[in-house]
C-alpha cells in the first residue's frame, strides 16, 4: 500500500516506522526544511513528561541503547536532536522523507467532496496530493492512504474576542509573536502585551520575568480571558515541573513580580499604532488602554483543515477535532491528561476511507493530548484500519 504521511514530528515518523514494519510504500511530506519543524519553534522549552514518556517502543527499536530514557525531562531541541534525527536518518526510513515539502491540499482523483458519499467507489479512487516545494514549484503526487499528523503549533488562534481577528491585528504582523519563542534581546526595557493562559503562555511569562531581572525597564502586560483562571492547576499532580509552572503563574497574578501585571477577565478589542508603538485596547466591561512594543499571542492553536477542504471529513463544532474522536473524549472533559486512555480504533475512521488525523491535531482544541496517544493511535490504525 502507498501511504503519504504529512509531517515528520513524533507522530509522523511513528507512523512511518509502522509503515515500513510491514512492508508499505511510504513517503513523508515536512513542510519545514527539516524534520521535527514544529518542535523546533520551542527548542528551548522542557517538556513536562520525562525522556521514558517521549520515546516509543518503535523508535527504542530502532536507535537501540542510543535511544534516550529515564526520569530527566527534555527540551524540544534535544528531542530533534536525540530522537527524531537520529530516526529520520536511521536506514529504515532512508529516502523516504521529503522536507521543504508542503501538502497543500489532499482530494480524491477525479471526485469532489460530495459525490460518492459511503460508496466503494470513492475508495478506490486515489488521492491526489498537491506539494509545494521550497523553490516555489508545485507538483502532484498519488497515495492509497492518507496520514494527517501536521499537528496544531502552525495554526495559531487569532488575538480578538470570540477567536477572530482584533480590530488592526493584521497591520501588526511583523509585531506579533505567535510562538513561544526565547525572549528577544530587543526587548529589554520595553513593554511586551502577553496573551493566553495555557502552557505556552505561563511558559513565557516565567521567562520573561527572568529577563526582566538583567533587563531593566522591560514590563509585561499579561492580559487573561478569565476572570479567576485557574492556570490549569491539577491536584496532586504527578507531572511537578507543571505543578511549578502554574504554582509560578498563581504568584505573579497575586505581584510576585514587579515586571508583570496580570489583567484578568479581559480580551483584546484592538491594535492602532501610537508614536511608534502599540495602542492596545482591552476590554473588560469597559475599556481600558495600555501602550506596549511588542505583543506574544499565545493563545493556543488548531490544526490546518484547509488541507482536507475536499475530503469528507466529519468535525466536532466545538474542538474542531474528528467527531468520533471528540465525542468519544467529551466523556473524559475536564479530565487530567495522564488519566486520559486510548479512545479505541473506531474513534479514528473518517467518513473518507483511509484517511486519518493523528497526533494532537485530532484532538482539536482538546489539551488533553500526550505523545504516548500518539503512539497508540498510531498502532490502532495499522492494525484495524491499514
């Protein structure tokens, strides 16, 4: 069987290594230069789950005692340069990856979204891939099957109210961070607008009040959608360097330290320029201005659904994740990822025969997502699907 797999993260090469375990013709499609593009935007960043966490059986199998285990806890950097390069280099999978490489869209041959609806006619059509390369061409390619684990990370929300654009946003793209990036030495003594509350964003402001301390004068805005935010604080959580960070985030909602303000139950109503820099305005009942620099919207993600426009893909209005899938998962809303278990293999087919979104872009705007799903996920398909 031709499978195309589209992303070369943990989830893409896993299911690569599946793939050629029994024999299948695969090709994996990285949009980035390199493998791992998304985990590269947080190199820096440590993961909460330890090395034993992060590395699956396959890929143990694979890079034998290379392969990186017990109890530390890695960064996204070390990841890409412990296990997904050693993988994507290992002969198993040589020749079989194309970076610089975007799908842009996947279809059927021949067939539009809405003709041949639950007929063996629609599977045994191909699909048909459209790839833009890194020069600028474009091509076509063909597969019998299709594997969706471009993830969430290069889909980040907007910044206004509701999830849409602020009034002016786009005029302040060159302005606007949208992943969590390594404090910029630009911004020393500067005023930063921070938006989010999850991970990323808690992640951010840790670092920055650590930057403040060598940087004089630089002052962050932290404005939160919530009223009273929880920060996602899990009792007796078993993951501490998460227990830390929103311990961390609770502290300076309270003044822990003099370079934050945090402004919750507020959101983001617009952006026009002022002197140089930003006016921003937020709302909270009434609106309030603040003047800042430089704004880190870090305000989650989902995945890219353009890419599947043509295909009969049935998603959850709410999470924007797979329906069988999400439906499956609103049964565990709430719940801590660690006590999260497999949905099962029948949670994972798509009205579209033999296409499948893995990875923690099939769980949407669900958080609840850990590598070891992927893992899973993968070994469902292949054995009740493929």
């Amino acid at each position: 069987m031709r499978i195309a797999i589209l992303g070369a993260g943990p989830v893409g090469l896993e299911a690569a290594l599946a793939a050629t375990g029994r024999g299948d013709d695969v090709t994996v499609y990285e949009a980035a230069d390199r493998v791992g593009g998304n985990v590269r935007s947080w190199a820096h960043v440590r993961t909460f789950t330890p090395w034993d966490m992060v590395v699956s059986p396959r890929v143990r199998a694979v890079l034998g005692e290379q392969a990186p285990s017990g109890a530390a806890l890695p960064t996204g950097g070390e990841i890409v340069e412990q296990v997904l390069e050693p993988v994507a280099a290992s002969p198993v999978l040589a020749g079989r990856i194309r970076t610089g490489t975007r799908v842009r869209a996947v279809a059927r041959e021949g067939l539009l979204k809405h003709e041949e609806i639950g007929s063996g006619a629609r599977a045994a059509r191909p699909f048909r891939l459209l790839l833009a390369h890194g020069d600028g061409s474009e091509s076509v390619a063909h597969a019998h099957a299709v594997i969706d684990a471009t993830g969430t990370y290069g889909s980040p929300n907007r910044l206004g109210d509701g999830g849409l654009d602020a009034l002016g946003e786009r005029a302040f793209e060159d302005r606007i961070t949208r992943r969590l990036t390594p404090p910029d030495p630009a911004w020393a003594g500067r005023t930063l607008l921070l938006t989010g509350a999850g991970a990323s964003a808690q992640t951010a402001a840790r670092d920055l009040v650590a930057f403040a301390r060598d940087a004089p004068g630089t002052e962050v805005v932290w404005a939160v959608r919530a009223p009273d935010p929880d920060w996602g604080v899990v009792p007796d959580d078993a993951l501490l360097a998460r227990a830390a960070l929103n311990a961390n985030s609770k502290e300076l909602q309270h003044g822990a330290a003099d370079a934050v303000r945090v402004l919750p139950g507020v959101v983001t109503e617009a952006l026009s320029p002022r002197d140089g820099r930003i006016a921003v305005t937020l709302r909270n009942g009434v609106e309030q201005e603040v003047v800042v620099d430089h704004v880190l919207a870090l305000n989650g993600g989902v995945g890219d659904a353009s890419i599947y426009r043509q295909l009969q893909v049935h998603e959850c209005y709410a999470t924007l994740g797979p329906i069988r899938l999400a439906a499956t998962l609103l049964a565990s809303s709430g719940a801590d990822c660690l006590a999260v278990g497999p949905a099962g293999p029948e949670s994972l087919l798509n009205p579209e025969p033999h296409f499948f979104i893995l990875g923690a872009k099939s769980y949407g705007r669900n958080s609840q997502f850990l590598l070891r799903t992927g893992w899973q996920q993968v070994d469902d398909v292949f054995a009740s699907h493929l």
